[in-house]
C-alpha cells in the first residue's frame, strides 16, 4: 500500500517544516485501515495527512 500522491506531498512538507525548527521525526505511518499518514515528532507533536492530503494537527 503507497500513499495518494497529494498524501505523500502533505507528508514531506510536515516533515520539513517541523524539521525546520529542530524538531526530530519518531514515526511516519500509513494506517492500513484509515489510509491516513500518521507522523509523530519529538514524541509529542503529531500530524495525520488525509487522503486529500489535508493536513490534521494533533
């Protein structure tokens, strides 16, 4: 399973922002049933990219 391509843009530009400001990346997951992209930074900042590739901060 990939992500949408919308999806795959979102997640990047989440990962560099948050590694802008010296934030590192624990986790980038594609939840198999939801088929949203989950990403967890400095294991308390989190993000879930829709599959329209919104963005959704946690």
């Amino acid at each position: 399973m990939e992500p949408t391509p919308k999806q795959a843009i979102s997640a990047i530009r989440v990962c560099a922002q948050l590694t802008r400001v010296y934030k590192g990346i624990d986790l980038v997951r594609l939840d198999e049933r939801t088929k949203n992209v989950y990403i967890l930074a400095n294991n308390s900042i989190e993000a879930k990219v829709l599959l329209t590739g919104e963005i959704l901060w946690l």
